[in-house]
C-alpha cells in the first residue's frame, strides 16, 4: 500500500474513534480549565482524573454526614450505574480556585467508583 493511502487510512480510522479527553457539556476546554482540571489529586497526591472523567452533578449528604454523588449514564456515560454512590471522605476537597463557568460539585468517576470529588466552596 503506498505512503499517502496508509495514512489516509489511519487518518480515517482515528476519526472514527471517540473522544477520549472531552470536557465537561458547557465546559471550553480553555488552557486555565485544563490546568484545573489536571491538578485535580487524591489525597496521596496521585491525579485523580481528567476531563473524560469529571462531570458536574448532584450531591446530598446522607444521615450520617457522608457525601452522595448521583452518578448516572447519561452524564458519565455507559458504565455508570444510575445510581447514589458515596463519596469517599478522603477525597473530598473543596478549592477556591475555579476558572469562570466551573460550578457546583464536580465529581471524577472512573474504573466503576468515585475517585475525587471537589465540592464549591462557599467564598
């Protein structure tokens, strides 16, 4: 197969693929909100998401204080269960950071649990 139709191929073939990095729905993926995004870390300082992985929802604290995360199939996509899961208290955080248009709970899920979590602060 000569140069130019193998890399046409290729080029169709990558076309065909999903994004795998898409931002957030409302989110331009400016330089600021990618940084933000990138230096979203667990507690052991890992990161713990990107923008496949992080998406704006709701969350409810339950009786005893824990945090709930509604993690569902149309916000997160095929593999999310539909369902209210905890939020791990260890990888709550809330920075004061925000670029402009990133509101409310942003919650990174991935490998079918809760990795991060960064609540609005209040200020």
């Amino acid at each position: 197969m000569p140069i130019h139709r193998a890399a046409a191929f290729i080029a169709i073939a990558l076309t065909a693929l999903p994004a795998q990095a898409a931002p957030p729905p409302g989110v331009t993926p400016t330089p600021e909100v990618k940084k933000w995004f990138d230096d979203l870390r667990s507690r052991d300082g890992w990161s713990c998401c990107d923008f496949s992985h992080c998406r704006q929802t709701a969350v409810i604290p339950n009786d005893d204080g824990r945090i709930l995360a509604y993690i569902d199939k149309d916000t997160f996509g095929p593999d999310a269960p539909n369902a209210w899961l905890e939020v791990p208290a260890h990888e709550l955080r809330s920075r004061n950071n925000r670029p402009p248009g990133i509101r409310g709970a942003i919650i990174c899920f991935g490998d079918h649990r809760v990795t991060c979590a960064d609540l609005e602060s209040a200020t």
